[in-house]
C-alpha cells in the first residue's frame, strides 16, 4: 500500500476528443466517475470551477454555493475530499486573450469574478486550496502586451484573492507552454518569484507536473526539490511526456523511468505528504480504450508510483555515500539502473 493518498479530477476520465480528432467514448456521469474514484482507492477528488458547478456563469453567488454544498454532500457519501478547486478561466469566450493580464477590463473583471467563485466553491467543498493553472497568462503576439505591467497586474490579482479569504491558499501550476507559447509564469522558479511578491508569500505556493516540467527542458524531480526547499510544493501532478512536444499527460513512469524513480525518492526523501500533501495523477485516457476499461490509466500510475516506493526503500544510501566518497558515479549509475531493472 502506498504512503500517499492520491487524487485526481473528472477531466482524467474523458470522452478521447483531441486536437485531431473527436470524441469516441460516451461521457460517463460525474457521480459513477466519483464512485469509481472510491472504488480504484482515491482518496479525493480534483475541480475546476465548473466540473462542481457546470452552470456556474448563469446562477448567483448563493446558488453557486448551495450547488457545491450538494457536491460535498456526494464526496461525504463516497469517504473522499476536495483537494483543490482551479478556475478554468482558458476555456471562456471573455478570455480568449487571458484572464489575469488580459487587455480587456471587462474580461478581466470576468476572470476575477470566477476566481472569487472558486474560492466560494472550495470553502463549501471543505478546502482551502486554489490552484492556478495560468494557461493564457502570456501572449500568442509578443507586442500585444506590456510584459511588466501584465506580471504585475498578475501578482495584484492573486492579492485579491488573497484578501478575498483571510484562509485560503493560492497554488500556482506552472507550465511554458500551450496554449500560448510565451508565458509569464513557466516554471516553478517563476511561481517562486511571484509568491515572494506576493503580500502574503506564506499562503502562495506551487503545484508541480512532470510533464510541466519535461515541456519547459526541465527535470521534474529537480523541480519538486527546488519547491521544497523554499517549503512551497504544497500538491504534485505525477503524469509522463515523451519529449518537449505537446502535453501528453501519460500515465505515471511509463516513458520516463529513471526520471519517475527520482520524482517519488524526493518526495519520499522529504516526507512529502506529512503536512496533508496530496498526488494528483493528471492522466489522460488514450484514445484508442474502451469506455469499459476508463480507469485503467489511474490504476496504472498509483500501481507504478508503489512500486517506485519499494524501489526507494531498497536504494542503499551507504553504497551511495562510499561511491560518493570515491567520486565514481559511474558505479552509482549502474546501481541505480540495476536496482530499476532487477531489483
């Protein structure tokens, strides 16, 4: 069994429409996908905005929270929690150009308006947690915007909401790119930045994704470390990515191996988890699986994450100290190669 309790949201069991292609499975409704969720041994569940209230630019702010009331209601039957609640602010008309520095006033108001909404969510869902996926945070035209003003209209905006809710915590997920391909906040070190200008740097911390990571040249267990250090790697997103090209989402160490080891010796290393800490496994379905077989992805990635687990414990850290101490890291290596294959 494993140290860590895993989540992930409704989005990971989806209908297999891609960029190329259509949608060639039926949609499964939420409540059997929060059941399953139960069943396959999460511990929560993952929202945006709307997959707690689907309707949530037509109702008011009561209604809003009544519906997440009723949610939670559904969580509570199933033993499962509410590990974070994301604004899904890219997928709006009113932020085709962004929502935080979009150049539009009204739309940014738009942005703000759902992000308060989240926080009116989370608190009824029983978290505390928002995460901030900056998915048009950038620009798609280099000139469209004043890079300076746009970030620092991007750290007032988590000020707000900040102030919004004396308790809630801002987690920000990185990622470099698509869907634009000039970030403003594209890696943990950017994310670092903004917490510490931020009025509050204590309640803004950082969600990390290995495939995130991977798209930005960037290694996802190095990552993870440089957020813990600075006590900021407050969720993971465990998933793989065969190379810098488009977010692929694949199921937990099937492309990555050595690069998966790392990431679970991390946070193992640092007690990752001990404070309430979570595993998300943003993982997406192929599209060539039955609906019938809709699961297996997440089955897999906590299926390989405790089996990661065994292997970190076996690793012999005073043969590490004496090849360490005899600089050969060559010997190094093939242990840890061995200890992967054979082991």
């Amino acid at each position: 069994m494993s140290r860590f309790k895993f989540t992930a949201g409704p989005w990971n069991v989806h209908e297999g429409a891609d960029s190329f292609g259509p949608e060639v499975r039926p949609s499964i409704p939420f409540e059997e996908k929060v059941k399953k969720f139960a069943e396959i041994g999460l511990s929560g569940v993952q929202f945006h905005d709307d997959d707690a209230v689907p309707d949530i630019n037509n109702m008011t702010e009561k209604q809003i929270i009544n519906y997440a009331k009723d949610v939670k209601a559904l969580l509570d039957k199933h033993d499962l929690v509410a590990e974070f609640v994301a604004p899904r602010l890219w997928m709006d008309p009113h932020t085709t150009d962004g929502g935080f520095t979009s150049n539009s006033k009204e739309d940014y108001e738009f942005a703000m308006w759902r992000s308060l909404r989240s926080i009116d969510i989370a608190r009824a869902l029983g978290s505390r947690n928002i995460v901030l996926w900056l998915a048009r945070e950038g620009t798609l035209c280099a000139e469209s915007k004043q890079p300076v003003d746009m970030i620092k209209k991007l750290i007032m905006s988590v000020n707000t909401m900040l102030d919004y809710d004396s308790e809630i915590r801002v987690l920000i997920e990185p990622k470099p790119n698509e869907p634009i391909d000039r970030s403003y906040c594209g890696t943990l070190g950017h994310v670092m930045a903004v917490s510490g200008a931020s009025k509050e740097p204590k309640r803004v911390g950082a969600v990390l994704e290995s495939a995130h990571a991977i798209l930005a040249g960037l290694d996802p267990a190095n990552e993870m470390a440089f957020a813990l250090a600075f006590g900021k790697l407050w969720s993971v997103h465990l998933n793989d990515q065969n190379g810098m090209k488009y977010d692929q989402d694949k199921a937990f160490g099937v492309d990555n191996l050595r690069q998966a080891f790392n990431q679970i010796k991390v946070l193992m290393d640092n007690n990752y988890g001990a404070n309430g800490e979570m595993v998300g496994l943003d993982v997406k379905i192929m599209r060539t699986q039955k609906v019938e077989d809709s699961y297996r992805h997440i089955e897999n990635s906590m299926k390989i994450v405790e089996m990661l687990e065994k292997k970190v414990e076996k690793f012999n850290r005073e043969f590490r100290d004496q090849c360490v101490a005899e600089r050969n890291y060559e010997k190094l290596e093939m242990y840890v190669m061995e200890l992967l294959m054979n082991g």
